[in-house]
C-alpha cells in the first residue's frame, strides 16, 4: 500500500522571522505517523528550516536544483550535491513556473531529475498542462510527453525512488481545481505509462495532486484511486490549513 505524502512548496515566500513563525505552528499540528511530510522553503532559509523541524517528522527539500552534480562554476545554481549537505533530502524539478515562466525545457527537467537521483536526493517531477492545452483536448499528450522525456533521459529504474505531481497550470493559485474526475483520469494515465516500462514500479509510486488544494477539497481528492497525496501551494504557508489537509491524507 502507497504511503500518502502531502509535500508543501513554500515558494518565494517567507522572511527569517516569518519562517520561524511557520516553524512552529508546524510543530504544533498533529500529524498522523501514517502520512509522510515535507516541505520546500526557499533556498536562502533551507538550512533554518532543517534545523527548526529537526525533532518532528518532517522532511525538508529544495525547490529546484541544478542539472548537474558536484561542484563549478555554474553562478546562482545550487547542485543537489549542495542541497544534500545542506540537509535536504527532497527536490521539486520541472514545476510549471520554473518551465513556463524560466523557459526551463524538457530536456532540462530530465537532467534534474536524474542529478537528483544521482545525489540521493529523492525528486518531485512536476507535470502539467495550460488552460490552452486542456481545452485543446491536448492533456494527456502534453503530459504524457513531459513524463517521457524523463523516462527516455533517467529510465524507468529511476522512478522507484522519485514521486510525480500533476499539476494542472491553469489550477496553480487560480483558486480553480480540476474536479476529482479529471484529475483522476490524468493520474491513472500517468500510471498506465509508467506501467508500459515496468509495472511494480508503477504500481508504487506515489503521484500527487497539485493545484489549489484546500482543506474543504483534499479529501475528496485524495480519495481517488491514484492520487496519493497532494503538493500544496498557497495553503502550505497556513499551518492550520496545511495540518487539516495532511489529515484528510492520513483519512
């Protein structure tokens, strides 16, 4: 059976002051032992969070990294060599903003990806499609090509040790959601493909939900056959909301 994960991307939010708040409203929710946790900061606080959530059981990561390992000369980029040392065990790769916003490509994502993996870093591949594209019936190949990429740079042995979080864009802080039905359908093909190349991994692998996720919907969410957990955006910075939430998983 598939652990439930509910993973909170921080964003460029968050001041030191304002961190530490969240920090310990964190620590002061309840947490079900049957869900698994973590949350991605900003790079500049990765360190005080690590420190401040050190005796709770939740896990800390990075919200991008470099595509390649060690250590150079390679300005503003931190490798997940760097993100590793510095406590992180967790990294986003190919969220919408860094591939629509930064013009970060597939080619880009897989080689993240893989870096990831290669420094045990364990990578959240972030899929989706625009308004544009679902309207276009264009869903499902836009995903399914972002998740090739992947599979054609990494191999399929590489997602036994990696999560997929669909993330529909035109969902992400629109205060839209895609109905437990179409998010369903999205993720069961993603399962299906991964199928293709290997089924017990497919079968275990944990594919979240992200995009506009809330306390009043994640229930009915997660209780889809496929989707395991969610990645929490705006109500990730709310510790009560973020808790309500990580119940509905553990439920």
């Amino acid at each position: 059976m598939r652990r439930p994960l509910v993973a909170g991307n921080w964003k460029m939010n968050g001041t030191r002051a304002s961190v530490a708040d969240l920090i310990a409203s964190l620590c002061e929710q309840d947490i079900p032992e049957s869900v698994e946790v973590v949350v991605f900061p900003s790079c500049v606080h990765v360190t005080q969070v690590v420190e401040g959530l050190s005796n709770r059981s939740i896990a800390v990561g990075a919200q991008d990294c470099a595509g390649q390992v060690g250590y150079g000369a390679l300005t503003g980029e931190d490798s997940p060599s760097q993100l590793a040392d510095a406590g992180c065990e967790w990294v986003l790769v190919g969220h919408s903003e860094r591939r629509l916003v930064l013009g970060e490509d597939d080619e880009q994502v897989a080689r993240k990806f893989a870096a990831a993996l290669e420094c045990g870093l364990t990578p959240v591949l972030c899929l989706g499609e625009t308004l544009e594209e679902r309207e276009s019936g264009k869903t499902l190949d836009v995903v399914g090509r972002q998740l090739g990429k992947v599979l054609e740079v990494a191999g399929i042995q590489g997602f036994g040790q990696a999560v997929v979080a669909y993330e529909p864009v035109w969902a992400i802080g629109s205060g839209l959601t895609a109905t437990p039905a179409q998010a369903q359908e999205v993720h069961a093909a993603i399962r299906a493909q991964l199928a293709g190349e290997d089924r017990d991994i497919a079968a275990g692998i944990r594919l979240l939900y992200g995009g506009s996720v809330k306390a009043e919907n994640a229930a009915e969410l997660f209780g889809m056959a496929d989707i395991d957990g969610g990645l929490i955006g705006g109500a990730s910075l709310k510790a009560n909301e973020f808790g309500s939430i990580v119940r509905a998983a553990g439920n």
